[in-house]
C-alpha cells in the first residue's frame, strides 16, 4: 500500500464533492491517542517483567515442581507400558 494522505484516501474512494465525514480529524486523534497510550502500556508492563528479580526459592520451586511432574510423567508412562511388554515377551 502506498503511503498516501487521508485526504487522498477519501478523495480516491469518495470523490471530490462529497463532504468529509463529520469530526473525522477528532476521531482519528482520539484512535491515535488510545492506541499510544495502550503501546506504551504495554512497553511498561514489558519493562515491569524485564526487571523483576526473581528469588533463589521461587526459581527452586519452578525447577523441582517441573522436575517431579516429568518424573511422575515417566512413572506413569513406565507403568502403562509394562503390562504391554510382559504379555508381549510370553
């Protein structure tokens, strides 16, 4: 898409004797506002992660939950499968 101007925009798709729509230039200021302000909402939040320290016992949790779960994972899967291989050995 070319980078054209509003007004050639509308003069392209409306002609140039229909009349402009009405507030059309506080509208669209207001859309660009809220879509700034939600930007840099976003960037802040981003920022927040980004420097948020995490401590020692939280990163000992997250290591020792996900490590039991994929232990309990491979018990499980250890114990559907051992009746499989003995009926198969017989």
């Amino acid at each position: 898409m070319q980078n054209d101007s509003i007004e050639t925009l509308l003069l392209r798709h409306y002609g140039s004797t229909a009349p402009a729509p009405a507030e059309l230039e506080q509208r669209l200021s207001a859309m660009v506002r809220r879509e700034t302000a939600a930007v840099q909402a976003q960037q802040q939040a981003v920022k927040r992660w980004e420097q948020r320290r995490v401590s020692r016992r939280r990163v000992l949790q997250m290591v020792t939950f996900s490590g039991a779960g994929l232990s309990a994972i491979a018990v499980g899967l250890n114990t559907i499968q051992a009746p499989r291989r003995s009926a198969y050995s017989l």
